[in-house]
C-alpha cells in the first residue's frame, strides 16, 4: 500500500558531484548491477566518471544528465533494499531532468530506456544550445506576475519557478541582460547571470524538442504505477500518451517547481524525500512547504537519518 502521505522527488542538472555513487556501489550489489549496466548500455565508463570525475567533465550536459539519473535510481534501489523506503509514495516528481528518473521509478519507463532518453537529451539540448547561444539567470525578490512581465517586456521567457521569490529566466543573451536591469527596476532584490551553457526550458530549445519526439516514439511508455506531477503543469499525469507529450513540452516550457510541490500537499502529502545526489530540492521544498518534513537519501550514510 502507498504512503499517501509521502512524496519522492529527484533532482536535475546541478547536483553533480565526483564521487557520487561510489559508497552505493561498493556496498550494495544492486547499485553495482544498475552502474554495470549503464557503462553496458552507453558502451561508456558512466560509472568511472561519477566515481571520480573530473568535475569539469562530470559538468558537461551529455554526461551530467545520465550520471545523475543512473545515481538517483542506484539511491532509490539501495534505500528499497535496505528497508528505507518501506512504502510506496503518493507521488513522485522531478526537477527538470529528474522528471525523467521519477517516470522509471514509477515504472512508466525501463531502466534502459530512460537511460537513452537522457542522454539523447543531454546531446540534443547541448546541440540547441550550441546552435542558438542564449542564458540563464537568477531573479531574487520578485513575484511570478512582475518576472512574467519583465519577460515579455525584453524578449525572455521565465523558465524555472523554484521557489517563493526566486526564479530562472532565459532566452537570447542579450534579453537575458535586459530582463536583468529591468527586473532589478521593478524591485528584484537581485538578477544574477548563471554559468550555463544555454537557454534551457525556453523556446531556444525547440530544435531540441523536435529531436527528442523522435526518441521519445521509439520507446515503450506505460502508465506508472504511481502518479507522476509534471513540471509544467503542476498536476499528476498517468496517461501514457501524456507522459509522452510531457518528455518533449517540458523541454521548451518552464519547471514550474513550486506548484509541483503546492499540488502534493494540497493532496495529503506531507513528508518529502529527495532521492539522489545533492540537497537542492530539499532547500527548495523548505521554502514551499514550510511545515512539510524534508529529507533526503543521496549515499548509504543518509540511509539511516
């Protein structure tokens, strides 16, 4: 029986870090089996550069992605085992990529498959990027209506909303600087270009999308044994042919992370936990949800916090 009132949510690019991984494989044979198999599907050492980086390489979107979504499930793999997860959730949901790691863990696509998806995901968004320079930036201290606005004002698209009074914007670099000043006029406490190499969940992505239809058709999608909440919609999907539509849309429209989180309490959920490497949803989610408890498993220590 699910625990209706726990959620899973997995993490996206950003929470990367050499070494992740490392004490999962060498004391549980189920980490080693999902890494093995990784390194088998990707005819890659996938495993080596989680293990030990470097970080710079690590980083890179076509290698980031994978490695966090084969991390992500080798944590939820070990915690099932070692009894951390007793329950099944209400819920799962990911942020950005970690959508695609909360579809396999919901059983609405194998292992093998969204392993592909990823990276095919991670090449594609690369190859927008590189075709079509753009950024990203911080907005702190402004409301959705007003970052909205600031957008469409320079030519920007809001692309992620994280957390009350912070959120992404992206688009051509250009409008990401004026999207800046601007918001900074209309009372951002701060507008802070990000280290990104593209303008990722905006319409600078719709190459990406294009190609990611084509990989998405070729695989099986079935409906998840648990209800996933979409990053752009807010809600849960269990539609397979929804699940498809989500894979691609996401890519070109915004995270929008704070009525994800919003949708699982307003249905019962009132327990957390962040499955995979690093603590930034955790963070976030405190700032949502201020009485929900938060906690996270990313390595065998936190299996018993």
């Amino acid at each position: 029986m699910p625990d209706v009132s726990t959620a899973w949510v997995f993490p996206g690019q950003g929470s990367q870090e050499s070494g992740m991984g490392r004490d999962l494989y060498e004391a549980y044979a189920v980490a080693r089996e999902l890494y093995d198999r990784a390194d088998s599907v990707l005819d890659r050492p996938l495993s080596r550069l989680c293990f030990d980086g470097p970080d710079g390489e690590l980083s890179k979107t076509t290698n980031a992605q994978p490695a966090i979504y084969v991390t992500s499930l080798a944590c939820l793999a070990v915690a099932r085992e070692a009894a951390a997860l007793p329950h099944a959730p209400a819920f799962v949901a990911g942020h950005s990529l970690g959508e695609y790691t909360a579809l396999a863990a919901a059983g609405a696509v194998g292992f093998d498959d969204g392993l592909r998806l990823v990276e095919q995901r991670g090449k594609l968004t690369q190859a927008a990027a590189d075709a079509t320079p753009g950024g990203l930036a911080a907005v702190l201290g402004l409301d959705d209506a007003t970052a909205e606005a600031v957008c469409a004002a320079a030519g920007a698209e809001v692309c992620n909303i994280n957390s009350p009074g912070q959120l992404v914007i992206g688009g051509s670099k250009d409008a990401v600087a004026k999207a800046c000043a601007l918001a900074v006029e209309r009372g951002a406490r701060r507008a802070i270009p990000l280290d990104v190499g593209g303008a990722f969940h905006t319409s600078l992505m719709a190459p990406a999308a294009a190609g990611m239809r084509e990989a998405v058709d070729a695989i099986e999608v079935r409906a998840p044994a648990i209800p996933v909440v979409a990053n752009d919609r807010g809600s849960a999907i269990t539609d397979p042919a929804e699940i498809r539509t989500e894979l691609v849309y996401q890519l070109t429209h915004p995270v929008r992370w704070v009525q994800c989180v919003e949708y699982m309490g307003q249905h019962g959920v009132t327990e957390f936990i962040e499955i995979g490497p690093g603590r930034v949803l955790t963070g976030l989610i405190k700032r949502i949800a201020k009485d929900a408890h938060v906690r996270n498993i990313n390595g065998v220590a936190s299996l018993s916090t």
